[in-house]
C-alpha cells in the first residue's frame, strides 16, 4: 500500500508538472522548433526583452490589481463590519447570498453580464465604445470584494465583544476604540483579503476579456491574443518567468509559515 | 446613543449595498432582459426558443465536464488521501507543489498541454521513432477532457485534503477498537467525514469545466465547441449575437444552479445520515 502510494503520488506529480517542464525546456531551445531541442540558449529571453507590448501589459495588469484590490479591501472591510453589526438574521443572509453570487458564478457569466451592463449603459449614453479600463477596474473590484468579505467576516466574529466595550467604558471614543481595539484584532483578516485580491485579480482572464477594449490589455488577455495565432518560442520564455516568480513566492511563503508554525508550537510548550 | 447606531450602519453598509446592487445584482437582470428581447429592444421568445439548435452543445458541454470531474475525482481522492497520511513537512511541501500549477494562469496552463499534444508534438515525435503513424491527438474530444483534468485537479485535491486531514486520529482508533477492518473503517468513517469537501471539489471542478472556452478551443477542434465558445464567438465576432448569448447565459447559470443544488442536497443528507 505504502509504495503503491508513493508511486500514484508520483504520477500524478508527473501528470502536473509534464506539460510545465516541457515548456520550460523548450523556452531555452536554440531553434524555434518545439519538437526539437537543439541547444541551449537565451536567445528567446532576449526577444521578451524587445517585445514592449508585453512590458506595457504586465504594467497595466499591476496597476489595475492594485487599484482593484486596494479599493475592494476598503468596500469590502466596511461591508464585514457592517454585516457583523447587522441585528436581523434575515438581512445578514440576504447580504451574505449576495457576496456570493460573484464567486459562485461562474467568470463568463460574471463577465458577461458586467459587459452586458457596460454596453447598455454606453450606449444609453451614446459612447461609441464604452468598454476599457474603467469598466475592467470595476468588474475586478466587484469580483474581489467577496474574498475580502470572507477574510474579514470570520476574524470579527472570532474577537471579544467585550474588548470593545471596554475600551468605551475606559473613555475611548468609538472612532478610537475601532483603531485600538477592533482594528489590529482583524488586520490580519484584511491582509489575507487583500493579498487573495491582488493575486485573484492578476490571474483573471476571463472576466477581463469581456470587460475590457481593445486598448486596454492586461497581461492574460495580451496572452489570449497572442496564442490565437501560432507562436515564437519567446512566449515560453515569458510562462517560464512567470513560473519561477510563482514558485519563488510559494516558497517564501512556506518558510515564513514554517517559522510562525515553530514560534507557535514553542509558545505552547 | 441608538440613532447615532443607526447613522454608523447606514454609513458602514451603504457603499458595499450600493455597488452589489449595481455591479451584482442588476447585471444578472440584464442577462435576463437580452435573452428575453430582441437587437431593438422589443420583447421575443425568439432568442430562447431558437436554443433548440444549441442542444447538441449542451449535451456535450455536460457530458464532457460530468466525464472530466468524475476522472478528477477519482485521481484526486487517493492522493489527498496518501497526502494526508504523511508527515508535516512532506505534507506542507506536497501541498506547495499542487498549488504551483494551480497559481499558473488557465491560458498557460492549457497552452503548454499543445506542445505534447501536436501532430509534431512530444508524443508524436515519440512515436515516430518506432515509425509509429503520428495520431491525431489535438483536436479530440478526449484532449478537451483532459485539459480540464489537468486544470481543475488541484481545486479538487485541496477541499478533500482539507477534510481528510482535519479527520480526528481518535476516531479512526475507536473504529479499529470496535472491530472494524480497514475497507469498513474507509466506507462507515473516513468517507463520510470527507463527503463535503468531496461535493466542494466536485463544485470547483464541474462549474468552471462546463462554463470553459479557452480549453475547447485551444486543444478541441470546431465540432468540440461547448457552451463558452459559442458565447464567446457570439459576443466578440458577431455584431447582432449579443441577445443570444445571453439567452445561452441564462440557461448556463440555471444549469449550474440546479447542479449546485442537488449537491447541496447531497452534502446535507450525508451530515444528517452521520448524526444517525
């Protein structure tokens, strides 16, 4: 059992990262051929270099995930608290049903039915082609907003309503018992939400392709049209790089969990 | 003091409802509203009627992504499983190594797949060493099955690891205590206790399958569009689709909430059968 285990681990192991590792081989490949390697070389990480479009996505991609983001986590942080202080229970699972909608969802119907919107509204208002950064920033807020919601919901409920009440008695106003009490107690659930909105609204391609114009491309989009045709081996260069910045990033952030892990264990000992 | 409360809720609530009414809830209406009018904006039945000629599409869109999730599944239990059997530090290094693929973008993802998969792909050329004919391996229905293996297997390993490591070794103890063998100790204990992350993955992996376009378009040929690729062609290279696809939505989204509710249903009768 045990080395069947190890085997069927493997394999699956094998399976994921197949298709991964042979791109990344051939992103070093001499030749433009994808069937043969014929030696090594960086000459396609060069090509990348030249290629400004892809520059000029990846910056727009940034800006827009932290914008979104950024934006997402203030809405959806007041949300939380004002979803925590809610007293009908009705209300609070209208809301709730409601944050879910965007990640139940599917992304196609989520960005359709934004474009479907946008375009209306456009051309109520007689634009001529009302899809673009504007409309892409809203569509990301609006898909982001629920992950911050769920990040800041739980971390509430988890405080002590008494340290709150408290912190009035002893002569805090409420703003200043919010910044003291409140607060740090959720700051952690803020951060994972905005962290988890940043990544989310870097990763999206589908909601983006049908909420954006033409002149506005964010990196995945700019993919999308790019592999429509066949492609250089220089794209390869580019999800190698993207590949190692992922595997970089996990990896820091398994040793720094490993270390708060150990922190915590030696706590309770 | 209360009406000052009050005040506080508005404020605190007001952006959040506001914008989930407008960017959540009204563009839902309008899906609604396309697919019931015509390109002027006067009502019809036509749009949704006509889909008749879309069931062909939507056959193979379930059926494909019924087959991928069941395949997913069945790959994704055991090994969640032998993961969850493991020590700490294997397990935190092996949940990394799902999540790498995961965290690479869909269109990479399924774009590496056509490298392997070419008529002069890796296989291929394989295959050809031993003078093997080269098969057609790209354009498959089978190629679209197993791009959404390949892309949703990671959102179906980590709702059951999840279950599957939270599972009180006390219990599994008590079991063998009280006589069980390990198949029995398997089918009356640890499968009902991961039933629900079970019907998360089967949920994660089954609605972004059957919604895909990006998959059957890049490793399917024309006659394996499903449901995505013929919104996706309506809205971006026809000038008067627009109605349609959101008639192709709609029907979509109630596909999808039908599903989830049956396997809500099931998530909650097998709790309610664990009280029992």
């Amino acid at each position: 059992m045990k080395t069947f285990g190890k085997l069927f681990t493997f394999l699956v192991y094998l399976f994921l990262y197949a298709p991964l590792l042979v791109m990344i081989i051939f992103s070093f490949n001499e030749a433009a051929s994808t069937s043969v390697f014929t030696g090594f070389s960086l000459h396609w990480y060069g090509e990348l270099l030249n290629k400004r479009q892809i520059g000029e996505a990846l910056q727009n991609t940034l800006i827009l995930a932290s914008l979104s983001s950024i934006t997402a986590t203030l809405i959806g942080t007041l949300a939380a608290l004002g979803i925590y202080h809610m007293k009908k229970k009705a209300v609070v699972k209208a809301y709730m049903t409601v944050t879910n909608i965007p990640m139940m969802n599917p992304d196609i119907i989520t960005g359709v039915s934004l474009m479907l919107l946008f375009v209306f509204v456009g051309k109520t208002l007689g634009m001529q082609d009302s899809l673009g950064f504007g409309t892409l920033l809203i569509a990301h807020i609006t898909f982001n907003i629920p992950y911050v919601i769920l990040n800041v919901l739980p971390k509430l409920r988890q405080t002590d309503p008494h340290l709150l009440e408290a912190a009035l008695d002893l002569g805090c106003t409420p703003v200043k018992a919010f910044i003291k009490v409140v607060l740090p107690a959720i700051s952690s659930g803020i951060v994972s939400g905005l962290i988890m909105a940043f990544t989310l609204s870097l990763d999206d391609f589908v909601i983006s392709y049908y909420t954006t114009g033409s002149d506005f491309q964010t990196l995945p989009t700019l993919i999308y049209s790019i592999t429509k045709k066949p492609v250089k081996p220089y794209i390869y260069a580019l999800f190698s790089i993207i590949f190692f910045v992922i595997l970089l990033m996990l990896v820091l952030m398994n040793v720094m969990q490993a270390k708060s892990d150990r922190k915590n264990a030696r706590k309770n000992s | 003091m209360n009406r000052k409360a009050n005040i506080r809720q508005v404020l605190l609530n007001a952006p959040y409802t506001l914008w989930a009414a407008i960017f959540v809830v009204v563009p839902l209406l309008f899906v609604a509203y396309y697919a019931f009018t015509d390109s002027g904006g006067n009502f019809t039945l036509e749009n949704l009627s006509n889909l008749s000629r879309y069931a062909n599409v939507f056959k193979k869109s379930l059926l494909y992504s019924v087959i991928a999730t069941i395949i997913t599944l069945f790959i994704a239990y055991p090994f969640a499983y032998f993961m969850s059997k493991r020590s700490a530090n294997v397990q935190r290094v092996q949940m990394m190594l799902v999540m790498l693929p995961m965290w690479m973008n869909l269109l990479i993802r399924t774009y590496s797949w056509t490298l392997i998969l070419e008529r002069n792909g890796i296989i291929n050329n394989f295959l050809e060493l031993f003078g093997i004919e080269p098969l057609k391996l790209i354009g498959t229905p089978g190629a679209v099955i197993l791009g959404m293996i390949y892309n949703y297997l990671p959102y179906m390993i980590l709702p059951i690891y999840t279950v599957l490591s939270k599972i009180d070794v006390s219990i599994l103890e008590a079991a063998e205590d009280l006589g069980c063998n390990s198949f029995n100790k398997f089918r009356r204990v640890v499968l009902p206790l991961s039933i629900s992350g079970v019907v998360s993955g089967i949920v994660m992996v089954f609605v972004p399958s059957v919604s895909t376009f990006y998959i059957s378009q890049k490793l399917g040929s024309e006659s394996e569009w499903l449901i995505g690729d013929n919104i996706e062609y309506l809205i971006k290279s026809t000038t008067d689709g627009m109605n349609v696809a959101a008639a192709l939505s709609l029907v979509l989204m109630i596909i999808i909430l039908a599903s989830m509710a049956i396997m809500n249903r099931f998530a909650d009768s097998s709790d309610g059968g664990m009280i029992v």
